[in-house]
C-alpha cells in the first residue's frame, strides 16, 4: 500500500492539467522598474532637503536691508559755495586757518594723494553741515579747472577727514 500524501489539496493525479513552472510565484513585469525609479526619486528628495538646509544655514546676512545698514548709508556733504566764490577764492590770499603751517598743510596734501609741494590757489575756512572745513583750491587737470577740497582742520597723511570735493570750471 501507498503512502497517502499528507495534504490531498495539492496532489496532481497523472491525467490532470498539466504542472505550471515556477512563473506564477515571480512578481508581476514592471515591478522592478518601479522600485529603482522609486528609489531615484528618494534620493533626489533627500539631495533636495540636504542642499536647502545647508544653503539656508550657511547664507550670509550682510547684504540683506535692515534697520541698521541703513545707518551706514552717507550722502557726501557739497561745498556750500558757488562757483563764482569758489573762482573768487583765487584771487584773494589764502586763508588756510589751523593748517596755516606748512608741515601740516603738506601733509594733508600727501594725504589726499598729491604731491606735498603742490600749489594752492586759495583757501577758506568753512562751516559744512555744522562741521568746521578748511576749502583748499587746487589747479585742475586742465588749466580751466578747479578742484575744491574741503578737509577737516586737523587734515594730515593719517586721516584727511574728507568732507568734500568738486571740480569747478574758471569763466
């Protein structure tokens, strides 16, 4: 006698259907394609992620307007006089005020980047928005300009202190 087969269900008799491959138990066509695309698109998300964050942690907020850079915009001050004075100011006697002496006035010339020797055609001291100036006349680079300088008293190869310049042509 036979062995009988412990599960009946799944015995095939010699003239049933015929035995099918193991096909059946592989998953459906596609199914691979869909994992690798899915896996792609989880690292363009993660590299996406990762690249904002360390954008948005690294970004320098210098360049970003606030109450504070607008303290540090200036208007450079213009000299309170026409050109018809500042013209005027060439032929009268320089009045060069605290640099007076030669030394300093050299030096604040060096200081503004000409040479110490260079000629003065005039000189004034001036109040510019409430801050004392001395106005120094220079000759232009052509000879119908004028270039106006207008320097703190205490100008020097250090610090100039700057208030303002123009160029102004002679009539």
């Amino acid at each position: 006698m036979e062995p009988e087969p412990a599960d009946a269900a799944h015995t095939v008799a010699a003239g049933d259907a015929p035995v099918r491959s193991a096909a059946h138990a592989a998953r459906p066509a596609g199914h691979h394609r869909r994992l690798v695309a899915a896996a792609i698109g989880g690292a363009a998300v993660l590299t996406a992620v990762w690249m904002g964050t360390t954008a948005l942690l690294g970004r320098d907020d210098t360049n970003h307007s606030s109450p504070t850079s607008a303290n540090l915009i200036t208007v450079t001050p213009t000299v309170p006089l026409s050109s018809r004075d500042l013209v005027a100011l060439v032929g009268r006697s320089p009045d060069f005020g605290p640099l007076a002496d030669e030394a300093k006035r050299a030096s604040c010339l060096t200081g503004l980047g000409y040479p110490s020797t260079q000629q003065i055609l005039g000189a004034e001291p001036l109040q510019i928005d409430g801050r004392p100036t001395i106005v120094l006349v220079l000759p232009g680079e052509r000879p119908e300009d004028l270039v106006v300088l207008a320097v703190a008293p205490t100008c020097s190869s250090v610090t100039t202190g700057l208030v303002a310049d123009t160029t102004v042509r002679r009539p």
